[in-house]
C-alpha cells in the first residue's frame, strides 16, 4: 500500500518499514488457478459436496438476505473452492495454503522446500496457472501495547460542539442533517479491511462500541503474531472517523454502525500477495453478511518491480484487487475506497482497487472544498469517471495511540468518512440496493453535472441525496410549514421499528398510540423526542413486536388530547 494517510505533519509510512533484527525469513509465496467448481465441470476423480441450490451452506442468513433484498441471485463465483482440490494440495508436504479465493477459484500457497518448483502444480489435471506473488524476507512484526489514559464522557447530544473537530467532515457531506434525524449508521454492517487496528481494544473512543458489541473480529488474512489489534495503527485511524464516540473530542460519521475488522495490508513490505489478502477478507466480509466496506488501501508500484502495476492496467479488471472489488460490489455490498495519495507522485493517478466498477473511489479535499494536491487523479484507463467522489482529508480528525485527538492528511481519511455518512443514508432507505444508494450519492455532488478528472463528481450533499431516494413523502421535511399540523412518518410502510416521525405544529405531544381502521386502541407509549435544527419536533415509536400486518392509524396525544394522526401501514418482513 502506497502511502494514503499522512499523520499531521508526519508521514505515516505503510510499505518499506523496515524493522532491523525483527524479520524473520518467509517462503516464497505463489497464487494457483483452479479450473472448475460445480460438479459436472470437475475432474475425474474430484468432487465437491457443494450445489449452487443450496447456498446456506456457504453464505450466512444475513449475507443471503443482503442479496434477496436486492435481487441478486447467488452464482458459482459464490460457492467455496472443490475441497478435493485444496486437499490435494494440502498433502503435498512441500506446500502449506495460506489463502483461498472462492471468487477466483485459487490458493495461495507458501512453499516449504526450497527445491520444489511450484509451477509443477499445473501437472495436476485442475490446475490452471501459477504466479510469485512474494518474494522477500519478511514478517509481521508483533509490537507491545502502551497504556493508554481514559477520561469520563459526558451526553451533550447531537451538537457541533459534541463532535469537537470530527464535525467538519461530517458538516462537509451534510451527514450532521442525517444524524439530526436520527440515522447514524444502526443496524447497518461495515466491513474495514486495513493493515492493524492496534489500541482498538483499549482506546476510550472505541469503548462505546465495544460495550454494545459493535465491534467484531473478522480475520487476519496474514495469520500474523499478535492478530488485528498489532502491528499498526492505521487501521486504528480509519476506524476512529467511522466508529469513534468520544463527547467533545470526535464522534464518528457512523457511531452506531456494527464493525468487523480484518488485517490485508501488510506495513512492512509491497508485495502483490497483499492483493490477496484482501480479496480473503472480502470474500469473508461478504460471507458474514457486511453492507459496506470500506478500503483505505492503494496498489500501483511494488518492492519487485516485476509485479508492478501500469496506469493502463487502472480498468477495473485488470488487478485482482479490482476485479474482486467489482465482483463484491455486483454482490449488494456498498464498496468504499481511498483514490490514492499520487496526486502530485510521478504515478499520478488513482492507485487500485479506486478503479473498481460500481464503487465509490474517494479523493480528498480541505475543509473549504479544494482538491488536496497529492489526491488521485482520474480518469480510469477505459475513461470512465475517477475518483467518484470527494470527502475531508486534509486536517482530518483522527484518534492517536495516546488517547487524543490529532488531525491528519490523505485519502485514507476521506473513504471512511464517506463510508460511515453513505451507512447512514442506507440507514434511511434499508429498501433501496447498494447501486441506488451509490447513484443518489453521485447525483447529489456538486460537480455532479460537470465533473472533472481531480474532483470526479465533487464533494456529496446527503440530505440531496435522501431526496432522490425518497418516494414515500419524507422530502416534505427538509422545509416543513409551521402552519401545517400534520405528522409525518417514516418510513411509510413501515417493515421494521422503530417509527420515525415528524410535527412541525405549535404543540408538544408526549404520548402515542396505535389505532386500528375501526377505531381498536392496540398500543400506546411515551414520546422520546428532540428538536431538530429547523426547529420541528421528531421522535421515534417502538411499537410491540407483535403487532399484526396490516393497515393502522399512528396517534398523537399531549396530556390526553388529541394532536394529530396519520395512516401507516405495518408490513414486517
């Protein structure tokens, strides 16, 4: 990974670390090809246990679902490797497997004999190429913890001032008007595939999310000493503008989203075998049922430079990492990822996997909205639009090691704080696929109609983009009359709780109920309410969960009067 992330005035170097008397000596490293995945394409003589019709084998509940929602039918890049395959090369004792790719129907493997020559492999009758992806002398490096300070929080609510200097990122995208309604990224599953995560598990910002189980080990796809939460902090970083919760010190884009974590990028070395791991991951993340993912990684120029990337390989297809990047974004998931930090770099361009098809590839601007001039630059080699789009990257809020706040420059910024404001706004359609959420974003750019090769379609406005994907009345509240004493629900029909609402009269009810067609009182509860920044009030209904389909009247009462109604219609999935 070329560098992406520049702590304050500091480089936070990713590739070339070199770590004197800590490397231990690593085996050479190859990728192999299968051919063939359902039965009737195999060899003779190899099976899989594995049928296309019968996908909870392979897939998770919620990954499955992920795809129902969106009409996606599962495919044979889906199904797992033949076992027989990977049992074959298991019991070749010159041989380990390290990694698997479903997607690609490949291993790869580390060779334990230095005599054996793995490009024998394509002998075996399943077996379709062989190619070095490391080379080196080098590993993973376990680092000790620090002690790290922790300080009480306070709830000051939604404020600028409770966001401390996180709130321009999110004021940028106009994602405080999301979190002001209420959307700040429940319910939703964002995969981080980053090079460590160290301090994770003690920093104050993060102990929030851990208390509510929001935070979720995936994997490490190196299989490294000392696992996610070693041997470096970017990842750390990247998921602070997301995920972090610290009152007047930095709340992040998507402070209730759920999180899985997973190391691909190794900071020591550049090899090719770190497109690898994370096409691991994101097969994994896929697996477990993710919506989004966000990348904070480049590829484009390696320590060999026989595995060297061009410019003209920037098609979306060419690089492992941005097919697979692709091919998870044709499975439902919302991918992120950082447009590169070669803006003003001989390379110049985006780096991979920004130039994935149906993504988002994000570049960085300041806080006034200028391009930052090491962002990427566009277009992808086939011409198509690069970066997508912009976010905050330079003087980007970030949590240190230390416990405090820091500000820092680089794409890797700019991803995760569009990946966690992109969370919320699904939040709000849960309906509507991966493709639209992205189309809506695009759309609500600045630049949208006129975009350009170092800004793409310019710097998002979420609450345009909530716009676009409203058809169910909900745009009637970004200016809602004061003389108008409706109630607007949210959304409408409703297929899960809680009910959000919205009363821009000059009441102040503090209690609701749910009303049958002919007048039946089915449930009735207290208001938990707040004022937005227009001044109307909106609040939220957790009704019993169970309550029957079908079509219902949505009261509202203040000390026992009526205030206003509206027709609702509960269709839970």
């Amino acid at each position: 990974m070329r560098v992406l992330c520049q702590i304050g005035v500091l480089v936070m170097m990713l590739s070339g670390l070199n770590q004197t008397g800590l490397a231990q000596s690593a085996p050479d490293r190859y990728w192999v090809q299968f051919e063939g995945k359902v039965a009737e394409d195999l060899p003779d003589g190899y099976s899989t246990s594995y049928l296309l019709d019968a996908p909870e084998a392979f897939l998770s509940a919620r990954s499955l679902a992920r795809r129902s929602q969106q009409s996606i039918a599962v495919t044979e890049r889906d199904m797992p490797i033949p076992p027989d395959y990977v049992a074959a090369i298991n019991a070749m004792s010159e041989l380990k497997v390290i990694l698997s790719s479903r997607w690609f129907n490949a291993v790869t493997v580390a060779t334990t004999d230095s005599t054996f020559d793995p490009f024998s492999l394509t002998d075996l009758p399943f077996v379709v190429a062989v190619k070095s992806v490391i080379q080196i002398e080098s590993d993973a490096i376990d680092l000790d913890p620090i002690a790290v300070a922790k300080r009480n929080t306070r709830d000051h609510g939604n404020t600028a001032a409770a966001y401390g200097s996180s709130w321009k990122g999110l004021e940028q995208l106009h994602g405080d008007w999301l979190h002001g309604l209420g959307f700040r990224g429940e319910g939703m599953w964002i995969g981080v595939l980053d090079a460590g995560f160290e301090y994770v598990e003690s920093l104050p910002v993060f102990e929030r999310a851990w208390q509510e189980g929001r935070i979720l080990e995936g994997l490490d796809a190196m299989n490294s000493q000392g696992g996610l939460f070693a041997h470096h902090r970017h990842g750390t970083s990247v998921l602070g503008t997301m995920a972090g919760f610290l009152e007047d010190s930095l709340i992040g884009t998507a402070p209730d989203a759920t999180y899985v974590l997973y190391r691909t990028e190794d900071a020591y070395s550049e090899y090719l075998i770190e497109e690898d791991y994370w096409v691991a991951a994101a097969e994994h993340a896929d697996s477990v049922g993710v919506d989004l993912i966000n990348t904070s990684l480049g590829y484009s120029l390696f320590d060999d430079s026989t595995m060297n990337h061009t410019p003209d390989d920037l098609n979306g297809v060419t690089t492992r990492i941005s097919q697979a990047m692709t091919w998870a974004a044709q499975r439902g998931i919302l991918c992120v990822t950082s447009a590169g930090n070669s803006g003003n770099a001989p390379w110049h361009s985006v780096t991979a996997p920004a130039d994935a098809h149906g993504i988002l590839s994000v570049g960085a601007v300041d806080a006034e909205g200028q391009h930052a001039p090491f962002s990427g630059w566009g277009p992808a080699s086939d011409g198509r639009i690069k970066p997508e789009v912009m976010a905050l990257g330079v003087q980007a809020a970030y949590p240190n090691a230390d416990s405090t706040i820091r500000h820092g420059n680089g794409t890797s910024f700019s991803s995760p704080i569009l990946c966690g404001a992109a969370a919320c706004l699904w939040q709000a359609f849960p309906a509507k696929s991966a493709a639209e959420i992205r189309a809506a974003i695009i759309a609500s750019a600045h630049l949208s109609t006129s975009p350009n090769d170092s800004m793409g379609y310019g710097i998002p406005n979420l609450q345009r983009a909530f716009e676009f994907l409203d058809d169910d009345g909900a745009a009637t509240w970004f200016k809602p009359s004061q003389n108008d004493p409706s109630i607007l629900v949210f959304p409408n029909p409703t297929t899960s709780w809680p009910v959000r609402w919205q009363y821009a009269g000059n009441q102040s009810p503090n209690e609701w109920r749910i009303v049958s067609t002919n007048g039946k009182l089915i449930a009735t509860g207290l208001i938990d309410s707040w004022i937005t920044q227009e001044g109307v009030l909106q609040g939220w209904v957790h009704g019993p969960a169970q309550l029957g389909p079908g079509s219902y009247l949505l009261e509202w009462l203040e000390s026992g009067e009526h205030v206003g109604s509206s027709p609702w219609i509960w269709s839970p999935q």
